[in-house]
C-alpha cells in the first residue's frame, strides 16, 4: 500500500537539505505511538534474509513542493550542484543566506499556508497499520527538523499495479487522479520522486565505496538482486521467474540526487553515510510480481533511508 502525507505550515520556515533522515524520524515516530515494540524491532533489527541482510520493507519519497520555494545555499549558486531538479518547479530561485541557514526556504502565514507533501510504501500490513494508527495517535503537530508542521491531509493512493482510479483520503479530504496499469506486455516508465535510486558495489574492508549508476557494468544485475533478495524476505522462497529488463532514459537537467544520513552503529556511535543515486526515469519489463516489489519496497538499495520510491511517469 503507498500512503501520501501532506504537511502545512502556517509560518514562514525553512526545510534542511538533508532532509532525509528526518522523515525517517518521523515514520519511526508515528510507528513508536502505535507500538513501541515493533518500532524498536523494525529499526534495529528488521526482516533478515539469509542471516547476513535486513531489510525494512518500507520505502520513502522525497519532499514534493506544492508551492514555490527558494535556495538558501551558503555557496551561493554552486549550492544547486548538490541539489535535485525539485521536479521542474517553475520560480524557483538561489540566493546567500545571511544568517547562516540553508535550505529550503519557503513564505507561509496563516491565511496562506505553504503545502508540500511526501509518500511512504510498504506490503507490510503490520506496517501501514501501525503508520494510519500512530499519525492519528500523534495529533496534528509534528516536528521536522527544525520546522513545526500540521498534518494536513492523509491518503491512500491507488495501486499503480491496477486500472482503479482516484485515492481514498483517511480523512474524507481530496483525492487524487488514479495511476496507469500495467499494459499487455507488462511495461511501465517510471521516475523516482525526490527519492534516489542508489546501487553501491560490495568492496572488500578499507576500500572505498564505489557507487553504480545506469550504464555501469553489473547495474540492472545489483538492482534484480536486490528485489530477488526482498521477495525471498517477504515470501519465504525463492522467486521463480525471469528478471526484469530495465532501461534507463536520458534526462535534461539534474540526473544525480545526493544527501547524507546518519546510521547508529552497534556501538552507539552514529556515523554519517553518503547517499549518491540517480534521478533518472526508466523503463520496466518483466514480472508484475517483482515490479510490485519495487513499488512498495523500493528499487535499489537504503529504501528506508528515503532511496527507491518511483511513480508511475
């Protein structure tokens, strides 16, 4: 199931450019109201898979924007190369902060408060339960970063995987235009939303990361092993199928999205990790059953650090 969560402030703010790890937060928060055991379990343990790798089984997007922002980058305009296109987003500009800040910078009050929204995905029915359940536990207000928001409106959306249209609002509020199915020959183009698709190969201790994108050798490999690896997790057997074609398009404008998060190792200590994947929209064949792994689990790697979450282009 893929929920969509828009937020409201009614002040003017700013959103940091890591914002990653503070939606993580967030999620782990609306789980901890619900049930603070499967929260504690989820994010220090998760679904093993072969003893030796866990996975979450939930997937984030990015931010959407509903209304125009401004970059707050204390480099000026050579900030935006760490930033994504922000989806197309007309208006937007790139200035110093003067106090120090940087961010995302956006005007609100509360006659005109300022909308922007993000999804979370998940086959995990103890999952979404848990989220509906602890969001409405929460209350309104919620903290991200260091900006105060209200929870404006929670959605179901429609399974991109059928041919039902519209969402179901929890709260009876707007709904939204349906996705496309699947056609005949089981193809789908589909874009990450804010939400990087990252690949990074196995190395041996003490040697540098190396990040894949499209085109590399062993890429659409590390990305099938990565969906055979889930669906053995949350079926408990092999998928027996061949693997998905993929095709990756050219884009114009920024194709690379990259952030940081901080992981809390074994002994306590939190560590930043450097986060580097694609934005670029691609085309899928192959299994319906595997292709829906990626929707509701994420496509690629660190899916629930915010990596992986595609819509339907």
């Amino acid at each position: 199931m893929r929920i969509k969560i828009t937020l409201s402030a009614d002040k003017s703010g700013i959103i940091d450019f890591n914002y990653q790890h503070q939606l993580q937060a967030i999620i782990y928060e609306f789980l901890s109201k619900s049930n603070p055991d499967y929260s504690s379990w989820l994010h220090e343990q998760g679904y093993v898979y072969k003893n030796d790798k866990r996975f979450k089984l939930f997937v984030f997007s990015g931010i959407i924007f509903h209304k125009q922002i401004k970059i707050i980058s204390s480099s000026g305009l050579n900030g935006l190369n760490d930033l994504s296109s922000l989806n197309g987003l007309n208006g937007l500009n790139s200035l110093n902060g003067s106090n120090g800040s940087t961010g995302f910078s956006f005007k609100a009050s509360q006659i005109n408060p300022f909308l922007f929204s993000f999804q979370i995905a998940s086959p995990v029915d103890k999952f979404i339960q848990h989220l509906i359940d602890g969001i409405f536990r929460e209350g309104n207000e919620i903290t991200l970063g260091r900006q105060k928001v209200t929870i404006y409106r929670i959605e179901t959306l429609p399974d991109p995987m059928s041919s039902s249209n519209g969402s179901n609002s929890l709260n009876s509020l707007n709904g939204l235009n349906g996705l496309n199915s699947l056609n005949s020959s089981n193809c789908l183009t589909l874009r990450p939303l804010e939400s990087p698709i990252f690949i990074k190969k196995p190395m041996p201790s003490g040697q540098r990361d190396i990040y894949l994108f499209p085109g590399d050798e062993g890429y659409a490999e590390f990305l099938n092993q990565n969906l055979l690896h889930k669906h053995e997790t949350l079926y408990g057997k092999p998928f027996e199928g061949e693997p998905l074609k993929f095709n990756f398009h050219t884009i114009n404008g920024k194709s690379v999205k990259q952030f940081t998060v901080f992981k809390k190792g074994i002994d306590g200590s939190v560590k930043p990790v450097n986060i580097k994947g694609t934005l670029q929209s691609f085309t899928v064949s192959g299994s319906k059953e595997l292709i829906k792994i990626g929707f509701e689990c994420g496509f690629g790697q660190n899916n629930s650090m915010g990596c992986g979450y595609v819509e339907v282009a």
